[in-house]
C-alpha cells in the first residue's frame, strides 16, 4: 500500500480527539515499570478509526508507545514503554574503520539502551548521566486515521545531534489495518556501514512469538490468501525464550503474543531479511514480564545523501484470526530511494 500524506487540520496536543481517545483507552495503555516515569501523556497524540488505535509520544520522537484493538483482549496494551527506546520504533547502527577498531553512531527517534548497553539511561562516554528523552519532532501533522512527523533523531551515545532525518507516515485503514512508512535521510558526511532496523518492537507479557511456514507472497500463500478463511501454517514458540535467539529467515511476517489474554501484535516484515526474538526476564526490564523483542534488520552500506524507506503493516488481533489477516496485506518493503556513492567515500569497507 502506498502512504502519501493527506493534508488536513492539525491536531493541537490537546485536542479534543487526543482527550477523548486517551481518556477511554488510557485504562489499557499503562506499559511501564513503576521505576522509571511513563513518556508525558500531555505528549501523546492518538489516531484511530474506531476500533484500532495508534498512540504516538511526541516527547519520544513520535515513536509508537501503545496500539489497542478495543475488540480484542478489551482493548489492552502490550506495547512497552517502560523507559525510553522500549517501543514500536526504527534504529540505525552506523559504523565505519578507525584506527583500532571501529567508530559507531545509533541514532533512533528516543535514544534506546546506552554506551555499554545499560538501561534505564544512556551515558554520555565521560560518564555523564542523561535523564531519559527522545529525538526532536521538528514537525508533525494528524488526521483523525493518519500521522505524520519529521524527525531529528540524535546519537544516543552522546545525546548530541545525528546527520540523519527520519519521515514517519502511519495510516490505518478501513479494515482496522495499520500501515507505516519510515523514509530515512542520510545527510552524514561520510560512508557507513548500517544495521538498519525496521521496526524493533518491545511488548510485555509475550512469552510466546509466531511466524509462517508458508510465505503470503509465494505460489503456496498465493493459493492460501484466495481462501475465505485459510489455516496458515505457523511456527509457535513457547516458553518465553531469552533473547536474542537464533536469527530466523523472514517469510512475511512475525508476532508478539500474549497467550494469557489471547492477543497478539502482527507485522509483516521484509521476505528473506533475518528476523530476532526473545524475551528479557529481569524485573528491572518491566513490571508486566516478560517483556519481549522482535526486529527484522538490513545490512547496508550507506553513503551521504542516500534515502532509504521501509514499510510495512501492522495489526492487533488473536492467535487464531490474526496469521490469515496479516497474510493478506501488502508485503513489507526495505528499499534505497537514493544511492550516490561519492567517488571519494572514505571508511565504508
């Protein structure tokens, strides 16, 4: 599905629609360890078409901090945003040759884990305590089903500003379906290495994932999605397994699940890109444990002035409905919009 931006009237931070939103999912949308301060909810801005809601944290880089089905589980939130960088979010890891070793930038819109890989802070290499905070918005537009932000992400190991800028679009659609659109611009001056993730999703009480035997998109899924009500081949894995298991080879899709509740978050990914899972046990992680992690990641080279863009579908629903829902949608996407390599790129190999 192509996300073009629909003008409309902006929505104030305070708005009616967000206060009114907030106010009948606000029950459900506690994600969050009683240790460290939830994102402002004077912060939020919420879009919706009545039955899946989007919440966004401007405070946070407009990262995604709750997604509620009213229909499903009565409307509860697993999404985690237990301290800043535990959300539904993209990340970039930058790394280029030094003498020694190698110089690395992350840059994501709120600034996940720390130098040495601490939480809940991240820590300035002087040692320098930075409270929690995200990314600058720069600016930002909603409709009452659509958003739309440009971001500044900075380096969370200094705190100091990136030469990136990140576009977010999210839209959900009739059917109840959300879909993102992260464009990233690479305005740094000179060649990296990138991990880039798209998207990393952080939920609690998932101790179980799910992924498809049979790609949607080919011959075999072709066949499944004409049925009404297929029964998808799928991949459980119980027991809440400790992060990072071994990396899995996407074939269109992944889940958090939340057997207890019978609610699961699905999002397609990328075919043929390595997904990670796994869950994190430590009571200092989250108060709703376990608190779970899915991303799937591409392996690039990236040069200044490249774009890049990623999309892909997302959708709340139960174990039983939600493989033959998310296979019907379009396929996630990772994709150069742009690549110039300067004839004189340093340090990229």
């Amino acid at each position: 599905m192509s996300i073009r931006y629909r003008p409309g009237r902006r929505l104030s931070l305070c708005c009616c629609l967000v206060a009114a939103l907030v106010a009948g999912f606000g029950m459900n949308a506690q994600a969050y360890s009683k240790r460290f301060p939830p994102p402002p909810a004077d912060k939020n801005v919420v879009i919706s078409n009545g039955g899946l809601s989007i919440t966004f944290n401007m405070a946070w880089g407009a990262s995604v901090i709750a997604i509620v089905n009213k229909n499903v589980a009565h409307g509860l939130n697993i999404v985690d945003s237990n301290d800043v960088g535990r959300e539904l979010q993209p990340c970039q890891f930058l790394m280029f040759k030094k003498v020694g070793g190698f110089k690395g930038v992350i840059t994501n819109p709120t600034q996940a884990g720390a130098q040495g890989g601490g939480q809940p802070f991240y820590r300035h290499p002087k040692g320098v305590l930075f409270p929690q905070k995200g990314s600058p918005v720069v600016k930002w537009k909603a409709d009452p089903d659509h958003f739309h932000a440009v971001i500044k992400p900075l380096d969370y190991n200094t705190g100091n500003p990136s030469n990136w800028v990140y576009v977010e679009d999210a839209l959900i659609d009739s059917q109840g379906v959300a879909h993102f659109r992260y464009t990233f611009y690479n305005h740094e001056p000179r060649t990296y290495k990138v991990i880039s993730i798209m998207p990393t999703l952080n939920s609690d009480r998932t101790g179980t994932f799910m992924y498809p035997l049979v790609s949607p998109y080919g011959q075999a899924g072709a066949a499944l999605r004409k049925k009404q009500n297929p029964d998808w081949p799928v991949k459980v894995v119980t027991g809440a397994p400790a992060w990072p298991q071994k990396p899995v080879t996407s074939q269109g899709w992944i889940a958090n699940i939340d057997s207890d509740d019978k609610l699961g978050i699905f999002y397609t990914t990328p075919v043929g890109l390595g997904q990670r899972f796994g869950t994190y046990s430590d009571v200092e992680v989250s108060d709703r444990p376990p608190m779970a992690q899915t991303y799937v990641a591409a392996y690039i080279t990236s040069h200044p002035g490249d774009i890049y863009s990623s999309e892909f579908s997302l959708l709340v629903s139960t174990p039983q409905k939600g493989p033959a829902l998310i296979s019907k949608q379009p396929a996630a996407v990772f994709k150069t919009l742009r690549n110039a390599p300067p004839a004189d790129s340093e340090g990229g190999e």
